[in-house]
C-alpha cells in the first residue's frame, strides 16, 4: 500500500477534477493521502466533506503557513487552528514553520505562530507538519523552546543538509522526501535518504508542486508518489514492495492512521 503524507488536493487546482486525480491515484496503488489544509482559508475547511467523499481513505493536517503567518494575530491563532481540528478531526497540525526565502510574513510573526502551534500540538499530542526554508537554526530554537522536548512530526519536503537531518532525527522527527529527490542535482538529498533510520522516513507529492523527474513542470498529483518512493528504495538497497511497506508503516505510526485494509 501507498501512501502521500502531503498533498494539498483541497486546493483551488483540484477543484474540476478531483475524482479523476483520486482514480489516478488509486490505480498506482496510492490508497491513502495527509491532505494539508490552510486554517486561514475557509473555502478549503468548506471542501473538506467533499475530498472525504471522493478519497475515504484521506486524511487531513490543518495549520497556519509561515506564508500566512501574518494574516492572524498571535493570541488568536490556537483557537483558529484548534477549532479547524475539531471540524475536520485532522491528524497533524500543519503545515507550519519558518521561511526566511520569501519572508511573506515577518520573521518575528512567523516565530510566534510557528511556536503557538507547536504548543497546541504538544497539549492535543498531534505530530507536527514542518515547512522550513532558510531557517534551519530558528527552527530548531522554535521546535525546542515551545515543544518542551516533545513536539514530534515530520519536516516536510525535506531539502536541508546533513547537519539538519541528524539534528531532526535526534530530536525524534520523521524526514519526508518529495519529488525534488528525483531531480538530477539533488545528490545530497538522496544521501540524506540513504542514510536517515529505517523508520524515520515518509514520501509525499506535495502536489500541486514538485512533479517528479521526468514530469517535472505542471501539476502534480498523490498517483506520483511512487516515482519519489522508487527513488528512495533504489538508495537505501530496497525493494519496491519493502520500501512501500517500510514507508506505510512510519506513517501509520507518526500520524496514528491504518490502512482500508488492515
């Protein structure tokens, strides 16, 4: 069984075809998805019956990108996210960081949202969804101050360096791979997945983003997930089969899901 740990399929480029997208997905034997939700955008908490119809095998992590950081105000932003919890019974808080790359929110904002939410999540004990771009320090203070030594979750899309990946895998986080891992220039994420632990690895599409090689341009979709998977199996020495079920079981135990069919 597969799985896509981050998709954003809620979105508005999903909104014409998301059935056929699900059939796509479900004849590469993609049977569940974590789509990712904005807390800011009620049009996608609105969509969020609508893709549970159309995939029940979805589920749901809803949080305030660093993006959007300053559309809400610090004091208000746990009750935003946790009532967004309690109306989709999402897994994770998330996605939610820190990106220094395009700075659309203040830094000191994105600080102190970032570091409500990973609190919110420590008192529910959800997994966190990290976005992280630029700010590999800040991010680590952020998750150590607020968590307390026990935030958990998964550094999305993960692009850092070596010193990152250890510090998160020390830290007991997950690190999540994405198309960008098939690129041909990205060598030292595919390191990275070579040598991050058997169970502190997941896979992801981020569609609408990151098409995999050699789809790479245009939407993506939850059906490509296993052109990411094939290149993590072939770095860390696996099978198909193995690395499917190796990466289905790291999910399933970070987010606290189970298959259809299991």
């Amino acid at each position: 069984m597969l799985i896509d740990t981050h998709c954003h399929i809620a979105g508005d480029e999903f909104v014409d075809d998301l059935s056929a997208v699900v059939a796509r997905a479900r004849e590469a034997g993609v049977q569940q998805a974590i789509c990712i939700l904005d807390a800011t955008a009620r049009v996608e908490l609105e969509r969020v019956p609508g893709v549970r119809t159309a995939w029940p095998g979805v589920a749901f992590a809803v949080g305030v990108h660093p993006h959007h950081a300053g559309k809400v105000s610090v004091d208000e932003v746990e009750a935003l996210v946790g009532a967004a919890l309690e109306e989709t019974g999402a897994v994770a808080v998330g996605e939610i960081g820190l990106d220094y790359h395009y700075d659309f929110s203040p830094r000191a904002q994105q600080q102190a949202v970032f570091g409500r939410q990973i609190s919110l999540a420590v008192a529910r004990d959800l997994p966190i969804v990290i976005h992280t771009r630029e700010a590999d320090a800040d991010t680590l203070e952020v998750i150590d101050t607020a968590g307390g030594g026990r935030a958990r979750g998964v550094f999305h899309c993960f692009t850092g360096d070596q010193a990152l990946a250890e510090a998160a895998v020390a830290r007991g986080f997950h690190l999540s791979f994405s198309g960008i891992a098939t690129f041909p220039r990205a060598e030292s994420i595919r390191e990275v997945a070579a040598w991050v632990p058997a169970d502190r690895w997941l896979v992801e599409t981020d569609s609408p983003y990151l098409s995999p090689a050699p789809q790479r341009g245009g939407r993506n979709e939850p059906g490509r997930v296993g052109r990411v998977l094939d290149t993590v199996a072939r770095v860390r020495g696996m099978s198909l089969d193995e690395a499917a079920e190796q990466a289905y079981t790291n999910a399933a135990a970070l987010f606290g899901i189970s298959g259809p069919n299991r």
